[in-house]
C-alpha cells in the first residue's frame, strides 16, 4: 500500500533501515531545540489479563488489542479497525529521497479502512490505496525528550502523509501532559494541516497526534495515530483520545 508518502513495509526486509538495528525505530525529524523530559518511568501492566498466545486482553469491552511485541507496548483500538502484523512496519519518508529514510514510523500499528480512497493517478494501471487511518507505536532511540518526539513526529506524519513538499501547511498545537489509564505519564502534541492542494484523487488534509514517554526500562518509545481531516469519516479527536488512554506497557512471553 502506497499512498501521499506513506509506506507499508514487512520489518523483515527493512528492519535496519526503518527500525534500527535493536528493531527499535530510530528514523525521526532534525532536532529541535527542546528542553529535558519530564516524565517518569511508568508503570507496568505485566500482570493483566492474557490470552492464549501471551498477548494482554482488550481492557475496553468490545474493542481490539494491538501489541508490539519487541517493544512490550500494547493498545486498544475499535473493532472496525484492524491489527497488522507484529513485523509490519508504517512509516513516511520524503518523496524525493533516493534511500527512502523514515521521517517517522510505526511498528506492528491497526489501520481502519485500509482501501478508504483508491486512485491510479500516473495512470500506469495500478490502483494505490489510502487508509482513513493508522495507529502504532514505536521505540525512539538517540531523541532528546518526550516533548521533542512528541512535537517532531505529529508534524513528521502529517508532512509525509499529506502536506509534502510544504511543511508551512503544517500546524503543530502545544505538547501538554498526558497520563494514560495505566499510569503512564508522557508528552502529547497534535498537528494538522490546512490548505493541502488536491493534486490526485486522494489528496485531502491530514492529522496527527503522537504520545512520547519513558518506558520502565528507561528507553523513550511513542504511540501515534494519523489519518484524514477535515472528511466526513475523520476519525474524531475524542476517539483518539480513548485509545491512546488504553496505552500500556507489557512483558511479552519470550522475554
């Protein structure tokens, strides 16, 4: 799947350039000036419900879990979306650039609609499709703060994803505190775009939020959501917001 700058790869043959070489996802924007986290480690949620495979059970009724497994994250999403792999790899990278360096990633994230707009805009007879929305998490070694990651990465999708090669139609809102329903405390932002030039059938606004924090290993990972604005099937802010409280850190079962 290939749509405004997004790409849907297996990790098994790009682990090292999307993720790093410990399978964390390392690829983020230039840095910015930005001052030390503040959050604190969190706690974990080792001990929850599981099901057969090890992997902890929804805690919203009804909705459906998505763990990555090689970073011990987990979440809940709706029941309309659906989990990739746990070696699926998301990310968005600048169209120009011949290496296809991440500007951000994802790994093992739900998609909801995954054939939402389908278009062959070069006219070579292939039908490229875009997703309403994604969400997933990921490990961000060598950032500074959860600020940073959180500020950098929301913009980063939504530059990739939908505004590219304008980053001035991207808005990035105040990063703010935010403590999931497990405890965890972090830093979240948001960001939009406006404006956004409709070249192809499928070129429409986008957003995207991203939730940085300590994981209790101390390592900085994040969770982020980005999908279409401003349709009439956006995915609502008070949606995002229910499930990045399901957040939750794990210890897989091969640990």
């Amino acid at each position: 799947m290939a749509a405004a700058g997004v790409v849907v790869v297996a990790a098994a043959a790009t682990g090292v350039v999307v993720l790093g070489g410990d399978g964390d996802g390392e690829a983020r924007p230039g840095p910015t000036a930005s001052s030390a986290s503040a959050s604190a480690p969190s706690g974990s949620a080792a001990g929850e419900a599981r099901d057969g495979d090890g992997v902890p059970e929804a805690t919203v009724a009804g909705w459906t879990v998505v763990a990555n497994p090689g970073r011990g994250l987990a979440f809940d999403v709706p029941a309309s979306w659906v989990p990739q792999s746990p070696d699926w790899v998301t990310y968005v990278a600048e169209d120009d650039d011949p290496e296809d360096t991440p500007l951000a990633a994802m790994k093992a994230p739900a998609v909801l609609k995954e054939k939402w707009c389908a278009a062959d805009d070069d006219r070579d007879g292939s039908v490229d499709y875009t997703p309403l929305a994604s969400a997933g998490t990921r490990g961000n070694n060598g950032a500074r703060s959860t600020e940073e990651i959180a500020r950098n990465d929301s913009a980063a999708w939504v530059y990739g994803g939908f505004t590219q090669p304008d980053r001035d139609k991207v808005a990035t809102g105040p990063v703010t505190s935010f403590t999931t329903a497990s405890g965890i405390r972090g830093s979240l932002a948001t960001s939009r775009s406006s404006g956004v030039v409709k070249k192809g059938k499928c070129d429409v606004n986008g957003k995207a939020t991203t939730f940085a924090f300590k994981a209790a290993d101390g390592d900085l990972v994040s969770w982020s959501f980005f999908g279409a604005a401003d349709v009439a099937d956006e995915v609502p802010d008070t949606t995002v917001r229910a499930i990045l409280a399901t957040v939750r850190e794990y210890t897989p079962p091969d640990s």
